[in-house]
C-alpha cells in the first residue's frame, strides 16, 4: 500500500487549487472519491474533502506513479487528518456549512462571565464552544438587553465578522485544567450593521430559538438562511418610529471630521506566536460588498488631513491616485520640499485596532522598492465619528526588522504578535 506520510504542503496546495479551478464535483469525479463524511481540510473559507485533496496530492509530490485511488489507502483521523494536521491545516470534524452568533454585551451578570472581548477585533470564550468556533465561519454579533450605566435596550444583531486565528489564552498558568481553559479567536472583514436587527418580540423571527433564555448562550449555530435573513434585514430600511426621516448613522462624512493620532503600540491585536496550539490558515482572503466604501472613505480621510498639514507646496502637488482607479502599488502621492515624490497606501479597519493587514504583492514590492519614499497610513474606527491615523515611513523595513510582527504571503498579511 503506497505510503502518503512524505506528502509535501506543496503537493497538498497543489491539490486545493485544482479543487478551487474544477470545483467538488468535478474534482471529485476526477480522482473517483465520494463526497468525505466526518474529515474536511479548512483552508480560508472554503472546506475540502480531505481524503480526494491527499490523493490527488500524492499525484502532484509522485508524478511519475500518479494520483492514488480511494481504494489505495485509507483515511479518517489517524491517517489523512494526522497528516494535514502535521503539515500545518486545520481539520475540521463534520463540515461546517452554517453560520454562528457571537454575543457581545455590553454589561454582563457576574465576574465569572467575564471576557477580553473587543468589538470587531477579537472574541474570547469558554471550552466548551472550541468545537463550535473555526476559522473562516461567517458570523454575526449580538447583545442582549443590559448595557452600560445600568439601562436597558432592545436585544439585537449590530455587525457581522469571519473567524479569524484561533489560539489559547497566553496569560493563563501552564497547569490550568483544559475544563477552564479560555480561547481567543481574531475577527475578519468587520462590518457594522447600516440598520440594527431587532431580534423580535414573543415568537423569535430569526433564531430557531425554542426558549427565550436560550438567547443568553454566547455562541449558537445557525444556518446559512438565517444568516442571510438578517443581514438582509440589516441592508433594508429600519422601521420609522415617527415622521422624521431615518438617517443612517453608520457612515460619517469624511469631511467633517477631525481624526485622532493612532498609537501605533496600540494599533495591532497582539497574538501569541503559533507552538501547536494557534489554529487557521490566512488562506484567500474574503472581502466584503462593503470594502471599498470603508477603502474610500478611509483614504478620503488621510487625504484631507494630508492637505491641511503638508506645506503649501506640498499640498498643491498632492494626488488622489486611487480616486481616479489608478493603483501603482499606493493611494495617495505628493512632492515633498525636497523634490522627492512620496507614495502612501491607505488601510483601513472599522474596529479600534487591526486584527492583521494585507497588501498585494504589487504593494509591497512597491514598499521595498521605495523605501523612505513610501508610507503606509493606518486608519482605525473607520466610518465613526472619530476615527484614527497613524503613518508607518518605510514599512518593509519597519516590519522586516521587528520581532513582534509576522509577514505572510496571504496577499501578504502583517500582524502583531506578543
């Protein structure tokens, strides 16, 4: 029986790309392998039939003796799973075709239930929702009825996010039992609902929800349609309490604001470095409808402010490249004092701090091209009513020389470490 235990990362990339190109029918007819039943290779978003990606990866590490059949050798967790895992993937038990809801409240009971929750950046949880919680599940935030000061509001869904990493917690002592072992997953592609969602009175309208208090469980499984139910309700228009009009207050024009100076000691979510317990793959990376308004806006911000504090020479040779579609590798672009162009690339996040980042390769090369010649603008609570900047001049070198950021080839994605 042919051995896959020498299989290469390489080989098995190989293998999900074509997977991507055919897509699971036709991949699976292909290689001849059924639809998997308990083992799926996460990688980005997508969940792939493990079993067909390692024989088809056998074909691209061995090309001369070709892909293995389903009959050739045998899967499940001791053998297939053993390896992905070796490699560096994620598996996944049972494939994760739904949505989850991550509650956030503001105010919560007691102590005990306590969590380093920041909005739009990270989640923490308990043991017991590890099984639950996987990178690159869609999801969708809610709070219950306490919030601060000692008010009370309508429970309701405000945003939306993807699973990012997973890793446990780093401050808790090396002998914590696992049964009080607490979790931290990072969150993607953060969007703020345009309309909160009322989560209905009585009845529940969305959740398959049998008892009122099965609200208060932090993190529940939903599926896909009612995923796409309330983020439709989200997109439509809220219903008028009154005859004044209803504004929508989640955007706030770019012009009139005055952004706050970021820290930049502050600016990125700091996770522990992987040692066999960080979980996820940066995979492909998933971009909402709503990107290029966040884009825009926050490129709109770092433009205005660019004017009103380069000199006067400066500011008239400053240009707005990205607003005319042109993309050289930077948004924005001026003739500083001593006749030097300078190129700044706008990113920006709606939450308070950066989960990660990531730049194309036309990007970055442009980065370490340029040099001093080239910044990148940081822009947090994007689309608020005060949002933040901070610039980094020469980021290839910044993030090139620090031990506490890792540079992925994603696109490429930067983020904090502890």
């Amino acid at each position: 029986m042919p051995s896959i235990q020498n299989i290469s990362k390489e080989s098995v990339l190989n293998a999900v790309q074509e997977f991507d190109k055919l897509g699971r029918k036709e991949f699976l007819k292909k290689y001849g392998y059924g639809k998997a039943q308990s083992f799926f290779l996460l990688f980005g978003k997508k969940s792939y039939d493990s079993k067909a990606i390692v024989g088809a990866a056998y074909g691209y590490e061995y090309q001369s003796e070709g892909p293995l059949s389903n009959q050739q050798f045998s899967g499940g967790e001791e053998t297939v799973a053993r390896l992905l895992e070796k490699l560096g993937f994620f598996m996944l038990k049972g494939e994760s075709t739904g949505a989850l809801i991550l509650a956030e409240n503001e105010v919560t009971v007691s102590t005990e239930h306590n969590y380093d929750d920041q909005t739009g950046v990270q989640y923490n949880y308990p043991k017991n929702y590890v099984n639950i919680i996987k990178p690159g599940l869609p999801f969708i935030y809610y709070k219950g009825v306490r919030r601060a000061g000692g008010k009370r509001g309508q429970p309701e869904y405000f945003g939306k996010g993807t699973i990012g990493e997973i890793w446990q917690d780093p401050n808790q002592p090396e002998d914590t039992p696992k049964k009080d072992i607490r979790w931290y997953c990072s969150v993607e592609n953060y969007e703020v609902f345009k309309n909160p969602v009322p989560t209905g009175k009585g009845q529940h309208i969305y959740e398959e929800i049998e008892r009122p208090r099965d609200l208060t469980v932090s993190v529940r499984k939903i599926s896909k349609d009612i995923y796409e139910s309330i983020l439709a309700a989200a997109e439509s228009e809220p219903v008028k309490k009154s005859t004044k009009t209803t504004k929508n207050k989640s955007r706030e024009p770019a012009e009139t604001l005055e952004p706050g100076k970021l820290d930049l000691n502050k600016a990125f979510l700091r996770k522990p470095k992987a040692k066999g317990k960080r979980k996820g793959d940066p995979g492909t990376p998933n971009y909402s409808k709503n990107a290029k308004e966040t884009g825009d806006w926050c490129e709109e911000q770092v433009y205005k402010q660019l004017k009103k504090t380069l000199s006067e020479k400066e500011a008239k040779s400053l240009d707005w490249l990205a607003q005319r579609g042109e993309t050289p590798g930077w948004d924005i672009e001026y003739m500083d004092n001593q006749g030097i162009l300078q190129k700044i690339e706008v990113k920006g996040t709606k939450a308070s701090q950066f989960s990660s980042i990531e730049i194309t390769a036309n990007e970055w090369s442009a980065a370490e091209k340029y040099g001093k010649e080239f910044s990148l603008a940081l822009v947090t609570k994007a689309l608020s009513k005060q949002c933040f900047i901070a610039y980094i001049p020469d980021p290839f070198q910044h993030f090139s020389e620090q031990n506490n950021f890792i540079v992925e080839p994603a696109r490429f994605r930067i983020s904090g470490t502890l």
